[in-house]
C-alpha cells in the first residue's frame, strides 16, 4: 500500500486526513472521538480571548432533490471560554501524543490579543497554530477575520507577530473572497508563516424562504450573509490551492467540499499535503474516513505514487494561461446508439445553448450529430443522462 504519511510544517501526521476548524472541533470529548475513527489531526474550533454568542437556528442548505450541495452557516467562533479550552488542549495531548493538533485563534488587529492566546495555547501543548483570516460573517465586523484575510498588509503583520511569539509551526487560514489569493499568501510567507491553508467558507446568501418571504436562514424573519462550505464550493477551494502552489513555496492545507477521497486526491493533486473535512463529517460522521484513507491508497498504489509527497502538486505544470491551451486540439462528439435513450436532451441543449449540430425528428428515433457543425464545445456529454453515451473523439 502507499505510504499515507505527511510531513507538514515540520509536523509528523500519519494519514493527510484532518478535521477542520468547525464544529466537529468543538470540544476534546468530539476530538478524540475523530482521533479514535482514523483522522491523523484536528484544528480546533476558533479560539478568541472572549467567547461567542450564536443565533439560532444558523445553518441552511442547497439541495438538488434530497441531496444537498452547499451549507450555509452563520455561526460565529467557539462558545467556549479560553481557559477551557486551554484545559482540553493539554487533555486531548496527553491522550493522544500521535496526533496533531492545531488552535484555531483569532484576534483583532492588536498586537497583545495574539500575544496572549499564542502563548496560553503554546503552554497547554498545542502542535501548531492556525490563524483564522477566513471567516467571512460576523468577526469582520469586529475588524476580524476574513478583513485580516482580504488586507496582504494586514495579514502579513499578523502573521510576523504570531512568529516572533510562537514556538510552534503558524499555518494562515485564507479566504476565498479576494481577487488574487496568491498576493495574501505571499504577504504572509514573506511575514514567516510556515503552512497555509484554504479555503474558508465562501460569502453567501443561500437563499429565499418564498412562503414566508425571508432569508435563509431565518432568524426571526431575517438572515445575513454567511459561509458557504460542501460539495459545490470544491472548484473554488481547488482553483485557490493551485493559485497558492504556483505562487508560495509553502506547504498547503486543502479545505473546501472533500467528502470522499477522489476530492481529497484531486487537492493533493493541486498542491495541497493534507486535507480537512468539515462538512462531510456533520452529515456522516468521523467514520468516513477510514474509506477515504483505503481508497486513496489504492489510487496511489494503480497511478504509481509512493507517498502523498511524491502526488502533490503533480498536475500543476498541466494547469497553464488560457492563452497557452492548444487551439489546434480538435474533438467532436459521438454517440452510442446502443447506450442511447432517445431522451432528446442532448438535442434541446445543442439547439438552444450549442452549434445546432443535433438533429433528431422525433423521440421515436435517434439523434443524428452533424459533424460539419460540431464545435466540440463538449455541452451534450454533460446533459446525457447516460454514462459513456456521448463522448468526445478526435476530429
């Protein structure tokens, strides 16, 4: 089997499986719990010198029939007091040396704030400290946050006071919400910071209650704007774990709609050395990364890696300007006859959103592509409902 095994930031992790900061974090007894199923580490829920008061309800969800895509949440950092969590910082430690464990902190941009919870986690046995400049809803307004996130000048500042106080590996929690992410982490590479993850959650309004007329999710009949996490912000967590691979040289941690391993593989794949998992977890449960960790084995093991240091980062030389792209490559679409369902989807897509390259007279017969007009836009294979139906040849 393929050696699971990260080295990040200095740090040993037996599997590049974590649970991120959020509320499969929220306390030791969940942590442990996560250690025992199989996750080489954990990233507390954010800490701050003063706890949270949350909303309820708090949580909203996209869905395509019964499945859901997208949670949004307006919950804000720990509810939990400081010296709380200072205590089960040392608990989860003394229970499980092996494991790695992350504070999540948080601060205004005030120079002793961070001062003091860097040192009062350090002394409880903390591994490493992930500066939280993601959070998108509620902190900013309090000139935390995703606001330390959006400002390099900002974040490097943070960043360089955390290094001349910690002792431990500093990692910077980044937002999505900016124009180029890559500016953000070299500001905080260039302050010293030693990882980098991303991505936090996206700003979001997740929709309208129709019946009632309110937002979602309605607190009392109104809403704000809040993080969006789950499968479909996985592009966006992607798209910014190659942007920080090609423009820092530091190690990635890869957040953002992993609930199974070909996501955890396609981070890696990108850039990133470990993964964590939030949103997965609050529907499954920790369990489901017992399966994630065997089967991204097995990937590793058919493609020829031999560790996770070997696959990251494989496919960036393959990510280039649009410019760059191969405008000679050809392709137009074929059909399997003995696959097809004469459904017609493919006919109404290329009509209305395609080249008019489909042609088909009725549903009792099947679709005939003209090739002449094809343009290889590839938009029928995605409206198919039937695997391998439609492919994309050469031309």
């Amino acid at each position: 089997m393929a050696d699971l095994t990260v080295e990040f930031a200095g740090l040993n992790l037996m599997n590049p499986f974590m649970l991120a900061s959020a509320p499969p974090a929220a306390n030791a007894e969940m942590i442990k719990r996560a250690f025992e199923a199989g996750w080489a580490g954990a990233v507390t829920k954010t800490l701050a010198l003063d706890p949270a008061i949350d909303v309820q309800p708090r949580l909203a969800r996209l869905a395509v029939g019964n499945k859901t895509i997208g949670l949004e949440n307006i919950e804000l950092i720990s509810q939990r007091k400081l010296e709380v969590w200072v205590k089960e910082i040392e608990e989860i430690k003394r229970d499980y040396p092996d494991h790695v464990l992350f504070a999540s902190l948080m601060g205004a941009v005030v120079r002793d704030e961070w001062d003091s919870l860097i040192k009062q986690v350090q002394e409880a046995g903390v591994d490493g400290l992930e500066l939280n400049f993601g959070c998108p809803h509620g902190m900013p307004e309090k000139g935390m946050g995703s606001v330390q996130g959006q400002d390099p000048t900002i974040a490097g500042e943070i960043t360089r006071w955390a290094k001349e106080v910690a002792s431990v590996p500093v990692m910077v929690k980044l937002t999505p919400n900016v124009t180029d992410i890559a500016q953000i982490g070299k500001a905080c590479q260039d302050a010293g910071a030693d990882a980098i993850s991303a991505i936090n959650t996206v700003s979001a309004l997740i929709g309208v209650d129709l019946d009632r007329v309110e937002p979602l999710p309605s607190v009392g009949g109104t809403s704000a704007f809040g993080g969006y996490s789950g499968p479909a912000v996985k592009p966006i967590g992607l798209r910014c774990i190659a942007q920080l691979a090609k423009g820092t040289t530091l190690p990635l941690s890869g957040i953002g709609g992993i609930a199974k391993w070909q996501d955890a593989a396609e981070y890696i794949l990108v850039g990133a050395s470990t993964v964590q998992v939030c949103t997965a977890v609050m529907f499954r449960g920790y369990n489901i990364v017992e399966k994630m960790k065997k089967r991204l084995s097995v990937y590793m093991d058919e493609k020829g890696f031999e560790s996770v240091a070997q696959m990251s980062g494989h496919i960036l030389p393959k990510i280039t300007a649009h410019e760059e792209l191969d405008f000679a490559h050809k392709v137009v679409a074929a059909i399997d006859q003995d696959l097809c369902t004469k459904c017609g989807l493919c006919y109404t897509a290329c009509q209305d959103g395609g080249w008019q390259a489909i042609e088909m007279d009725s549903r009792q017969v099947y679709p005939r592509f003209v090739i002449e007009r094809c343009d290889g836009c590839s938009l029928c294979t995605h409206v198919c409902p039937v695997d391998e139906c439609i492919t994309m040849v050469p031309l």
